[in-house]
C-alpha cells in the first residue's frame, strides 16, 4: 500500500468555483440520498453488510464444526478474533486513514475481505479460523474509518442526518436478509449431491456462504471504484514519504485523542455514546433473564423485546430523515440519551410484556437517534485531515464499552441477584404493593442510570461552548 499516498486527503471542492451539489440540482438519487455517489456508496455497504451477516452465521457454523467436542470453545475464539484487532491497531489504522486515498483502502480492503472468504471453505482448523477472523477485521478496521471519513466529501451538509440513516439501515436492516440467504444456500447445497467435485470444492451450505459473501465484496469493491471522491494531493512536509514513519504515526494518534479531548462536541459524542453503551448494552444478555424471570414470558418474549427494539429504531431514524433540517442536532443527541435512560428505567419496573415492549420500542427510537445524531454532528465537526482518526477512536471506544456491558452485566446481575435475597428476600413493599426485586432488575435500573449519567456528562460538555455562525467555539 505504499503507492497509496499520492492523493491522501479527500475533501470536497468549495468556493464560488465549486459545482452545485445541492439535491435541487441533480436527480432522485440526490434528492432521497444526499447525491449519486452516495447512493452508489449506500448500495455497496447493503451489499457489503447481507455478506458480513450471511459470513458471520457460516463462519461460527464452521467453528462449531472444527471445534468437535469443544464447539463453544471454538466460536468464542473466532469471536473473539474479530474483537481483538481494534483494541491494538485501530488508533494507528486511524491514522493511516488520514494520509492515504481513502478510496483505494477501501478498494484493498474489499478485495483482501474477498479472498480470506473465499479461502475459509478449505479451512478445518480452529486456528485457521482465529487467523482468517483476525485478518477479516484488520480489514474492516481500515474500511469503515475511510468510509465515515469520506461520507462529508460526498453528501451536502444538510442531507448528512439522512445518510447515516441510511447507513444505519444498512448495517443491520440486512440482518434478516443474510440470515434468509444462509438458510436457502443449505437447500441450495442439498441439491449439489455428494459429487467428487462437490466435495472438492466444498460446495456444502457454509462453503456456499463464503463463496458468495466474497463476491458481495467483489461487488463493493467495484461500486466504490465507480465513485467520484473528490480529492486533493496533501500539501507540506508533515506526512509526505513518511506514511510507515512510526514517530510521526505516534505524534498523530496524540493529536487525535487531544482533539478529542478538547473539542467539546466531539467530546461530548463520544462521552454520550460511549457511557451510553455500557448501559444500553447490557440490555442484550439481561433481555431473555428479565423476559423469563419478571415478565414469565420467555423466549417468546424476548422475541418480541428484539422486534419492538427494532421497529423504534427504524421509526426514530425516519423521524430524524424527516425533520433533520428544522432539528437541533446537539439538543436532540442529549435529550435521546436522556430518554434512552429514564425509559430503560421504567421498561425494567413494568410487569406485564405489553407495557414493556411499548417502552422498548421507544428505547429503539432513542438508540437510533442517538447513533445517527453522534455520527453526523462528528461529520459536521472534524475536519478532513482529522476525520479518520476520530472515527476509529469512536469505533474503538464502542467496541469497548459494548464488550464491558456485555461481560459485566450478567455478572452483575447474578451479584445483585444475592444481595437483593438476602437484604429484602428479592421484594419490597411501597405503598402497599409488593415490588419483585431480582437481581435484573437491580441491574438494568443500573444501566438506565449509567445512561442518565452519559447524558448529563454530554450535557456539560457541550454547555462549555456557545454556537457562533454555524461553529462552535470555547467559553471563556
């Protein structure tokens, strides 16, 4: 990747000079994604994102199969590999990011996600799998930064609010999507037979999988050469011939974490999403423990916690797409944190699946708000030179904080769980009315708090500065 610093920083042309990209200006692509590119951009994460679901599902299928009597064992460690990269090289990916031709590190990342896929067929080691894990991530770890720092080059300001909605549904509106074709390539391998050929080129229903998640990045790969970046060539002697230089690397991974710091709206997105997220978290492994044990409805009522989750998240993002131009980004990304909050809060002192799934719904819409808000007021705030590395940071930080909720909150809950029987015998009684107290809902009262806690911090953050002209700058 040597070559790639010839045109390293992407930014969009300005000045009385600069052609009109306002949606009026260009066609329906435009006028419902912002502008043509884009929309070819969009198609690729769609078609990027039904692979990564469809390889996930093969991938830990596999595992369990070249695991024999350690199954689990065997997807924890290939799990795991997709968790490991970012907490030790995501910093330094941001960096690379910021000095070389985004589009091409996308294009490289595509091609290589495209060949470790269509090698994993011929894998029968959990080993191999770790390592095929472990080079699939080092690649997304590249790909996403350069995508979110790219996306202001291409899209006018005020349709940004709209192309992370989009990017959002992308991402996990083509869940259903992956795990259907997961399901129709297993007849689609039964009709194969057990041909010598078939055997051969492990034509079986994981095999298929990962044959055709590696064209769905061929796919990428050839959308994202068709867009338009526009581009520059890096002026001045900062970075020019020294994209490996280790020492300016580090100089600027200090310079990212301190613009973080001390850039308050940036700050206060990272603050809101990330403490958000320990608390918000936890809702996953805590949902099916609070379904069974307080609700006693069980899986089933998990089920319906997961789809109520999603149809408030895919009502807050229309809503936002909807009146992104009369919204106020900051106050709207806080008072959705604060929501999220208070919600989770009274969902967890419900008792009854309706009331709770009604409150879970508006969890969702919070969630989706919160997400699609942090990532655009990053887009409206970093600057080019300094996008990649802040938006690794932000994944980075994601990662983290969803990795602790996860591992705590069970644990947590099976510690409250103890205290709560042997201080109250797991009830309490308030006005007459006996209130269950399981260690769940010990916990996720907990989570609603650490998420109060996010906003209040992203509150303060944001307090420290004052809107001048469009900008923000510190208060004296």
């Amino acid at each position: 990747m040597a070559g790639l610093s010839e045109e390293a920083v992407v930014v969009a042309p300005s000045g009385p000079d600069a052609p009109d990209r306002s949606a009026a200006s260009m066609g329906w692509q435009a006028r419902l994604f912002g502008s043509p590119e884009f929309f070819r951009l969009w198609l690729a994460q769609v078609v990027s994102a039904t692979g990564d679901w469809l390889g996930l599902l093969a991938i830990t299928a596999l595992a369990t199969q070249v695991g024999g009597g350690n199954a689990g064992t065997s997807v924890s460690l290939v799990l795991a590999a997709r968790l490991v990269p970012g907490f030790f090289l995501a910093t330094f990916a941001g960096v690379l990011v910021d000095r070389v031709n985004r589009k091409r590190v996308m294009i490289f990342c595509d091609l290589g996600r495209a060949a470790v896929l269509a090698s994993l067929p011929f894998v029968e080691s959990v080993a191999g799998l770790v390592f095929a894990s472990l080079l699939l991530e080092v690649f997304t770890m590249l790909w996403q930064p350069a995508k979110e720092a790219s996306v202001p080059n291409i899209v006018p300001t005020e349709y940004l609010t709209t192309a992370n909605s989009l990017s959002l549904a992308a991402a996990y509106g083509t869940l259903p999507i992956g795990a259907g074709l997961f399901a129709l390539l297993a007849k689609l391998s039964g009709w194969f037979g057990d041909h010598g050929a078939v055997d051969t080129l492990r034509l079986n229903q994981e095999g298929l999988a990962f044959y055709f998640d590696s064209v769905t990045f061929l796919i990428t790969a050839a959308l994202v050469l068709t867009i338009p970046f526009p581009h520059h060539r890096r002026e001045g002697p900062a970075t020019a011939g020294r994209i490996f230089d280790f020492s300016s690397a580090f100089r600027d991974v200090k310079e990212g974490w301190e613009f973080i710091f001390i850039n308050p709206v940036v700050r206060a997105v990272m603050v809101g999403l990330a403490t958000g997220l320990i608390g918000g978290g936890m809702l996953v492994p805590l949902g099916p423990i609070f379904a069974d044990e307080v609700l006693g409805a069980g899986d089933a009522g998990f089920g319906v916690f997961v789809t109520c989750l999603g149809m408030g998240v895919a009502a807050g993002v229309l809503s936002l797409s909807f009146l992104q131009k009369k919204m106020p980004k900051e106050r709207v990304f806080v008072g959705s944190v604060f929501l999220a909050g208070a919600t989770l809060l009274v969902a967890a002192s419900v008792s009854d699946l309706l009331s709770a799934a009604a409150l879970v719904t508006v969890i969702g819409m919070a969630a989706g708000a919160v997400y699609v808000l942090g990532f655009t007021l990053l887009h409206e705030n970093v600057e080019d030179e300094m996008r990649g590395r802040i938006f690794s940071a932000l994944l980075t930080i994601v990662r983290l904080c969803v990795l602790v909720a996860f591992a705590i909150g069970p644990m947590l809950s099976q510690l409250l769980d103890g205290l709560s029987n042997e201080l109250w015998d797991r009830s309490i009684t308030v006005m007459g009315v006996d209130v269950a107290i399981p260690g769940v809902r010990l916990t996720l009262w907990l989570a609603g708090l650490i998420i109060i806690l996010a906003g209040a911090l992203a509150t303060m953050s944001l307090r420290s500065v004052r809107r001048e002209e469009g900008g923000y700058e510190a208060v004296p």
